[in-house]
C-alpha cells in the first residue's frame, strides 16, 4: 500500500497512490510511504532510490546510514516484545524501516503498518505546525525518535520481568526460574544487536556527514544518539542483572544440594557403624563348635544389649554433629 502527502506551511494535501508523480512534482515536501514489499520497485522508481537500498530493507539490513547522490538513506529497526514460536513466552522481534530523505521529499519503506511512522504521519495531518516548518530530515528525525521510545519501552518490560525473576529466587531453586533467565538474556542479547548498529548510525546523522541532514536538524539527532547512548548503558545493565541473577541462581541451587548431600552423608556415617554391629553378627560361626565363635551369641541379653549399643552409638553421633554444627 502506497500513501502520500505534501505539506508546507499552508497546509497538508494527502494523496493516493495512483497520484505518486503528482505528489512527487507538488510544491512543498512530499513524504510516500510504502507498508508492503511489492510496492518498493514502484516508489523507488519514481524518486531515482537505488535498488542496493530497497534490498537493504527487504533483506532486513543491519541498521546503518549511507549517502547517496539524490538521497541520504536510513535503515533502523523497530523491536517490540511479542509471544514468539519457541518456547520462550515472548521474544524480541524487530521489523526495518527505510527512511530516503531529500532536498524536499521523504520516503519510508516498512514490510507492514509500524506504528512509529503512524504517529508521526497522525502528527504532519493534523497540521501541528511544528512539523510543517521543517524539511524532510527533520520528519525522518521524528521517526527515529519514536522508533528509539519504544526502545525504552521494551526495555521497561525486560525490567519488571527481571525483578519477577529475583524476587521468585528468595523461594528457592526452580527449574521455571532458569527459563525465565535463559529467556531474558536471549532478548537482551538479540536486542543489544539492534541498539549498538542503531547508535551508529545516529551517531552519522547527529555530526550532520549527510548532505542532506540541515544543520538545524543535527541537533535534533544529536538527543537521538544521547538516547540511544541511555538505551545501550541500560542494555549493558539488565543484562549484568540477569547473569547475577543467574549466578544467584546457580549458587542457590548449589547450596540446596550441598544441603541434601550432607543429610545423606550425616545419615550414612550414623549407619556405618550399625551396619558394621549388624555385619558382624551375622556372620555363621557356631558357638558350639569353639569357645571363641561368637559366645555371646548365648549371652541371655545380647539382643538387648547390642540394640542398645547401637542406638547409643547413634545418639553420640548425633550430639557430635549438633556440636559441629553440622545438621
């Protein structure tokens, strides 16, 4: 689908998309967008794009900034959270956006309806005169922008997931608590490889390099870029919080086994020596046959004796181990 509208400080005038050279002739600035990948050939030819730009958008290209002859181009991407196919309950997904941007036209190119671009191009139709005093880089600027706010967003939402996940760790080791972890760090990690390109590539425009970019306008991208800075520092930081988080894990789950171990050590070392009463009396020496095999097998309280032996033996122990602080 194909949409456009030029605006000055006159106004807005919207129109179709069998209108696209109209548009593109119109005096004032001219912004099409493109929301399905069919349509890039048809725009790019009307604007002179270069084929090397409308692949970068279908191919989902890293985010960057580049300077052609007629046009500066830049690729960003917008990351949402959204319930994904793997076993993960949500999952980073990003989707490019293209943004051509000339003397006095702009062109955006998405795979689907984005809602960054949405508000911005709501904004330009309800005629807020602050966007129609400015050029074409200064729309594209906008654009970023929101696409960078919802980076804060996401951010915020991998955030209180972290803290769920620390306060389920003072209940103990469990298995759904590691999958959460694993689940964060995979998101941090796809996320980061969005952000630090994104930054980059800001980091171009806000030096104002692109001919295209008006001096007026860097500064704009240069808060884009602080931004973006914040958006990377934050990234660094949730995801040191989630290998604590993880080591707090791991360290948790080490400590309750270490617990059952020596349980089962302070048990085994109270039925050694039983076993070892047990042991050697059951051996078959005849005590008819020697003087020596086992005569107290004939003692008229050796049962009793050898039951209380043995639980005496296993109370001292246990009195040991309390002592030691070892139960």
């Amino acid at each position: 689908m194909i949409s456009a509208l030029v605006y000055d400080d006159g106004g807005v005038t919207n129109y179709d998309e069998t209108e696209l050279n109209a548009a593109r002739n119109a005096e004032g600035t001219t912004w099409v967008r493109a929301t399905i990948a069919d349509d890039f050939e048809r725009v790019a030819e009307t604007f002179g794009i270069h084929p090397l730009t409308v692949e970068d958008v279908r191919n989902d290209s890293r985010p960057k900034t580049e300077e052609y002859d007629e046009y500066t181009f830049v690729i960003v991407r917008v990351a949402i959270l959204r319930k994904g196919e793997q076993i993960f309950e949500e999952e980073v997904q990003t989707n490019p956006v293209g943004l051509c941007f000339g003397d006095d036209w702009l062109v955006t190119l998405t795979r689907q309806e984005l809602t960054p671009i949405d508000r911005v191009w709501e904004a330009i139709e309800q005629e807020k005169r602050r966007m129609l005093r400015f050029g074409p880089d200064f729309v594209a600027y906008r654009v970023v922008d929101r696409t960078v706010d919802e980076y804060f967003d996401l951010l915020d939402e991998v955030g209180e997931e972290i803290e769920l996940i620390e306060d389920s760790l003072l209940e103990g080791a469990n298995p759904e608590v590691l999958e959460g972890l694993n689940a964060v760090r995979r998101d941090l990690l796809s996320f980061r490889k969005t952000v630090w390109p994104t930054r980059e590539a800001a980091g171009v425009l806000a030096r104002g390099d692109p001919e295209y970019v008006r001096e007026e306008t860097e500064k704009y991208y240069r808060d884009v870029y602080d931004h973006l800075v914040e958006v990377v520092d934050l990234t660094e930081t949730y995801r040191e919080l989630a290998r604590g988080a993880r080591d707090i894990y791991l360290n948790t789950l080490s400590q309750s086994t270490n617990e059952v171990m020596k349980t089962l050590t302070v048990v085994a070392t109270i039925i050694l020596p039983l076993t070892l009463v047990v042991g050697i009396y059951g051996m078959n020496f005849d005590p008819t046959a020697s003087a020596f095999n086992m005569p107290e097998l004939g003692w008229e309280y050796g049962y009793v004796a050898t039951m209380l032996g043995m639980a005496l033996v296993s109370t001292i122990l246990l009195v040991y181990f309390q002592i030691e602080n070892w139960l």
